[in-house]
C-alpha cells in the first residue's frame, strides 16, 4: 500500500470530472421527468429515469428560456447534453442544452399546456366576451402593415363602408419579439382617440409562423384590452389562443371586416324597407281613423246633440223623484220606531209606577230608603208622589215584615172574593217575590193572581 499514490478527495473527483467530461461526448437521453422544481433563480432541477435507473438533471435559465413548453413530471421527453461532475459533493448530472417532448411537437404540446392553463383562469368564458359595435367611429387593426392580409380588410371594409375610419397599428406578426410587439400594441390601443374596435391578426402559414398569436402574452393583453378585440389569424383550420380569448374570431381577416363593418348597401335596403312598412301603416291607420269619423258623422248624436242632454236631465229628475221617496220612507220608518221605543221607556220608567199610587221615600239629601233601620226619630224626609212631594217629620218607628203587613191590611180592609186562604196565599207569595208584584198588583181574585 505504501507503493501507491496518496491523493485527496477533491484530486480524485476532479480526476473523475476529467475523465467523464472529456471521454463521453453529448448524447440524446429518452427519458421520464420526475421531481421536477424551478428554483427562484429561473434553473429547473429534475430527474430523468426509465424502468430501472435514474439520474440528476438540470436545465439552465438561458437554456429553460428557449422552451415552449414547461416540463412537468410524468412527460417523456428527449433530452439532449452531457454529465457534468459536480466537484464539491462528488455527484454527477445531466446537464441538458435542449429538450423536446416525445411523441408531439414542442409547440404542439406547449399550446396545448397553454390551452388548459387560460381556460382555468376563464379567459376563454363566453360570459366575459363583449359585443361588437354596430357602427364602430374608428376601427384599429394590430397587424403587419406590409401583408396581404390588412390590404385584405381595408378592402372589404371599404367596400362595405366608404366612410369608415381605420388606423392602423403596424407590428411583426411573426420572429422573434413578434409577440412582446402585438402585447404591447394591445395595451396603448384604447389611448387612441374614438377608436371602438380591434382587429389583430395575420394570413396563413405554419404554426411557427402562426406562433406569435399562440404566445401567453399576446392572449393576456387581449383579455386586459378595455376595446373589444376580433382575431382574425390564419385560415379556418388555424385556431390559436388568440381566437379563444378574443370577444370574436374570424376565420380569416376578410371576414374580420365583415364582422365588425356594416354593409351600407344592406343598411340602405334595410331602411327603404322599414319606411315603406311605415308609409303603409300610416296609411292604414289614416284609412282607419277616416272611417271612424265617417261613422261618427252619420250617428245620431252629432245631429242632434241635445237629445242625449234632455234624456240626461230626464233621468236625473227620475233619481230625484225615487230618492224623495226613499227618504219619506226612511224618515216614517225611524218615527214609528222612535214612537215604539219611547213608549216602552214610558212603560218601564220608575215614575210611571207613581201613577198606580205608589210613593217614594228619601232623605233631605236625595238617598231613596228602603229599610226603616237607616231612618231615625225627628228626621225629615220628602215623600215623591206622581204629582209632587210632601216633607214630613219621624215621630215615630215600628218593624214589620211584609208579610204580617200585607194580612194586617187585609185583615183591616174588606175586600169582596177574599177569604182568609187568601189572605196566606198572597202572603206566602209576596213573601217570595215581594220586590216583583207590588202589592196593589196582587189585590186581584185569587184566580187571576195565582194562575
């Protein structure tokens, strides 16, 4: 052991970083991503394996930047670099220069992330889209001021509207910056002055020259642009991000100057219909109302106007008639009413019992009385008869039920048809309602008071 070389760790890993970086050249690697992270820095971090090995990889910013797709776990891709031997822990990764999914093309699969991305946030919703003007002041068209296609839209626009007025906004529509040009565009758009509408766009081509309007940028500053925006990219079959975030998509850029310019030819045979259905139901009305007052003027009122106010008057003098007669009648039913009423608030008044000879008794002060125990002897009292009163003074008291009065008066009186059997059954009756009969009441054949 003593015979051979003793070298540190860092000489043998750098021995190592000589021998695997100058020996093995740049290579494809097929592989699987997985536990890939972006750092703050802008540097992915992953790991490439198959079905029974894997290695640390890594993606530079410079070299992330290229990309038109993000690289998420689970994509197969082919990775193109070298190994790279990292000296201060000993480790080896794969450092990868360029990246390509396998299977689909690169910007293929960068529309598609694209595609589910915006349509998450609801940028392709049809509830956020704007309607279009019908009679824009000043149409704006973002696009390359050299192509055949604004030529196009000038002119069907043009033709459709003479008077229109369009400005036009010149951009690359394809290269590189092509897409950062038409973001910015779109946003200071608004600031010209009357401008209600945007047309962004292009002719045909491949999707690299199509591109531009693929791009997250140029999808974000339409959604934020305050005009309504029409994309007019490529041909029919050409969809882009731009078309699904737009208020509208044509189909390509001569229908966009369909889209958003009115034909003044169709405007004008719009308006010579609508005034010859407005002259006609004019007219209608006016043969109408002509024949109403044809009718009127032959009616029998416009010729003899006052018969309508005599048969008026008439029947006024009729309701007047009915309504005295009502009231006589009301008047005599409430007098014979009255009359019943009064009479029976005469037959029930307590000075009407003063007339069958009955009195009543109180104290100087009003108090009627009605036990001889709440009167004293020289007290004076006034006795109310039906036809006035009489004062008197008390000599004298003497307590007698109204029982043994009753067969003591009778006793003292004669009375024809009474016999002593009277006598006990008017007191044993009086002695139970004595304060409902009076007694007068009960000097009757014995017949009649006890049926």
């Amino acid at each position: 052991m003593s015979q051979m070389p003793t070298i540190t760790v860092t000489e043998l890993v750098s021995a190592l970083k000589e021998v695997v970086e100058t020996t093995l050249p740049p290579v494809c690697v097929e592989a699987e991503i997985s536990n890939c992270k972006r750092s703050a820095a802008g540097h992915y971090y992953l790991t490439l394996k198959d079905a029974t090995s894997e290695i640390s990889a890594v993606i530079w910013k410079g070299t992330a930047a290229s990309l038109r797709f993000q690289p998420k776990d689970g994509l197969q891709v082919l990775a193109v670099g070298s190994l790279q031997v990292y000296v201060a822990r000993g480790t080896c990764q794969f450092i990868i220069n360029r990246l390509q999914p396998k299977g689909v093309g690169e910007l293929e699969l960068a529309f598609r992330q694209l595609k589910q991305k915006l349509q998450a946030e609801g940028l392709f919703d049809a509830d956020r889209k704007r309607p279009l003007p019908r009679f824009p002041r000043r149409i704006a068209l973002v696009t390359s001021p050299t192509s055949a296609a604004v030529r196009d839209m000038i002119q069907v626009m043009m033709r459709r509207w003479p008077a229109l007025n369009v400005v036009i906004v010149p951009v690359p529509v394809q290269g590189e910056g092509a897409a950062e040009r038409i973001a910015a565009a779109l946003k200071i758009v608004h600031r010209i002055p009357g401008v209600d509408v945007v047309i962004t766009g292009r002719g045909g081509g491949s999707l690299e020259d199509l591109w531009a309007f693929n791009e997250e940028v140029v999808a974000r500053a339409i959604a934020d642009c305050p005009i309504p925006v029409v994309s007019a990219v490529g041909h029919e079959v050409d969809v882009s991000i731009a078309d699904l975030v737009a208020d509208r998509r044509a189909l390509t850029p001569s229908e966009a100057g369909e889209l958003v310019v009115p034909s003044a030819q169709e405007i004008r045979h719009a308006l010579r219909q609508r005034l010859t259905r407005m002259q006609r139901a004019v007219q209608h009305r006016i043969d109408r109302l002509r024949l109403r007052l044809e009718r009127l003027e032959a009616h029998s009122v416009l010729r003899r106007p006052m018969s309508i106010v005599d048969n008026r008057r008439q029947h006024c003098d009729e309701l007047a008639e009915r309504a005295e007669r009502a009231i006589r009648r009301r008047v005599e039913q409430l007098q014979q009413k009255l009359a019943t009423v009064a009479a029976s608030l005469e037959a029930l008044s307590p000075l009407q019992v003063l007339t069958r000879g009955y009195s009543i008794t109180m104290t100087e002060d009003g108090t009627p009385l009605t036990e001889s125990s709440r009167v004293i002897v020289g007290q004076n009292l006034v006795t109310r008869l039906a036809n006035g009163t009489i004062r008197s003074n008390v000599t004298s008291l003497e307590s007698v039920t109204s029982s043994e009065w009753i067969v003591r008066v009778l006793n003292e009186s004669t009375f024809p048809g009474f016999s002593y059997w009277d006598v006990r059954i008017l007191a044993d009756f009086d002695g139970h309602c004595w304060y409902t009969f009076p007694f007068q009441s009960c000097l009757r054949p014995y017949s009649a008071t006890c049926s």
